[in-house]
C-alpha cells in the first residue's frame, strides 16, 4: 500500500487597517482667549480640521490638555501663588468635559468625528467652550495664565496616531475692587445694606453700647477710613449739647474725629467677607440736656495694593 503526502504551500496576507486621508492638520479659528472680571466668564470657541482624503475617508479625534494643573478636575489658570479654576468642554452648559490621550478613554471624552473621501482638501468645523469659575470672585486681583494645548489624533480611540498639535494660551484679568456692607452683629455680607442705624432704646446712658459688623470684600488689600458729621460726638438734634463715645473696631479703640484710617489689611478676603465687630459706648451723660442725640460715622473703603 502506497501512503501519499500532501503539503500545501498557501500564502498568507495580513490585512493592516490603515487610515487612508493624509496631509492632516487643523487650526484655531479665533485670538488667544482673554477673559476680565465685569466681562463674560463663558465663551465659545471654534477649530477647523483638514486632510486630503482623495484615496479615503478617515477618523479622528481632537483631546484637550490640563494646562499647567494634573487633571482635569483641577484645570486652574495662575497669578503668583494664586489660581483661578476653569473648565474646557464640548458644550455649552459645561457638562461634557474635554480630557487628554490617554486619560480619556472614548469619543465621550473627546471631540470624534470622521473626513469623508474623494476630496483634495476636506475640512470639519468644531467648537468648544472655556468658562471661568464664577462661584468666588474675590480672588486676588491680578493676571492669570494657563496654556492649554489641543491634540490631533488620527484613527479610532484604541488605534490612534497623533498628527499635529497647537498650544493657546488663556489668559483672565482680574481687576482691583472693595465693597463694603454694615449688618446687624453676626448677620452676613450683602451689598444692598451700607447703612446702620445703632438705636439705645433704654435712653443714652453712661456706659451704654451699641454693636454692629462692618464686612468687607477685598481681592487686593483694603484700607477702611472713617469720618464723622459731628467730630467723633453725639450732639443733640435742634441744640448745641454733645455727648461723648467710645468707637472700637476688631477690639481696638480709636478716636475718629476726622478722616481717620480705622482697618486695613492685604491679599484677598474670604468669599463670604472679611467681619469687623464694631462697639460703640456711651460715655458721660451728667449735666446733659434732654433730648435726641445723634451721630454718623461715614466709612470708605480703598484697594491699598
């Protein structure tokens, strides 16, 4: 019995999935973006991708770095020891987040899209949005800069090849201001309450006191100066009769007179405002007509850095 054996010799091809457009790049459609403080903390922004994709279509995706911070959860823009949280994303509401190769992990995380074939010079729009952290704008004032650089990826998520680059440098100006508010003792900064009137319902008797809190919002250093109508005394409403007291603010007694600088301090005040209890006391009544008396203590705030 003859035994035959038979080999094959079959070639073997392996088939390379290959994006087919080339010549790929894009480009940032506006100037470096430049935010203020009085100005819009939202804006959106556009790109154009391009490629020849006469021998086909091709995928690609756009990802967005953290700038000079480690993730994109803390994407800040900085001044000194300072930073000023901002955000990139597709939309406009900011809840799809743009995050960096490889981190991000789908076309979620980043800007997907497709160059269709058969054209020399194919291109696709796209936009994002940056928004500045509105939740405490007394940070301290000054001019803060982050680049952020944007990546072009060839190919799909899991088989990318990175074809160019471009880096945008953000810049937020934050400008110098100081408000003031007068509140009940342990009452909360508002903007709309500037004045205060400190009533002694039991009559004006020695040693008598009155409280209330200046607060004061600041975002580079403040000096607080306070004057009075009637030279740092009550005087009667109607008569010539004054009756001395005793102004402290933060535990400090001082004499105001006349424009007298009463507090000042530097750098940025909490979001909530910076409180400063002030005490009046009624000093001596003796031989004093009766009658109402009165006084205003007038206050100004400046920026003092």
């Amino acid at each position: 019995m003859k035994k035959w054996i038979l080999f094959l010799a079959l070639p073997l091809f392996f088939a390379e999935l290959v994006e087919a457009c080339s010549d790929m790049g894009f480009h940032l459609t506006q100037p470096a973006p430049y935010f203020q403080t009085g100005g819009s903390m939202k804006e959106t922004f556009g790109l154009v991708v391009n490629g020849d994709t006469t021998k086909g279509a091709c995928n690609y995706f756009l990802t967005f770095d953290y700038g000079s911070s480690t993730s994109y959860t803390t994407r800040s823009l900085k001044f000194a020891s300072n930073t000023w949280p901002y955000q990139v994303s597709k939309d406009a509401s900011g809840m799809q987040i743009l995050k960096k190769f490889p981190e991000g992990v789908s076309c979620g995380d980043f800007i997907c899209d497709k160059l269709q074939g058969n054209n020399s010079y194919n291109t696709q729009t796209h936009s994002y949005t940056i928004s500045i952290d509105t939740s405490n704008d007394w940070r301290a004032a000054g001019t803060y800069v982050d680049t952020l650089t944007v990546r072009l990826y060839r190919g799909p998520v899991n088989n990318a090849t990175l074809v160019a680059s471009h880096s945008q440098t953000l810049t937020f100006g934050a400008h110098r201001k100081a408000d003031i508010s007068v509140v009940s003792s342990g009452g909360s900064f508002d903007i709309n309450k500037t004045t205060h009137t400190m009533n002694f319902a039991n009559g004006l008797i020695a040693g008598a006191k009155g409280t209330a809190d200046i607060i004061l919002k600041y975002n580079a250093g403040f000096s607080l100066y306070a004057w009075t109508d009637n030279g740092g005394k009550l005087k009667k409403v109607g008569g010539t009769d004054t009756i001395d007291y005793t102004f402290k603010i933060n535990g400090n007694v001082i004499a105001i007179p006349w424009w007298t600088l009463i507090a000042s301090g530097s750098g940025a005040s909490p979001a909530s405002g910076l409180v400063n209890p002030v005490e009046i006391t009624i000093g001596n009544t003796t031989g004093k007509s009766q009658g109402s008396y009165q006084d205003t203590i007038n206050l100004t705030i400046q920026s003092n850095q």
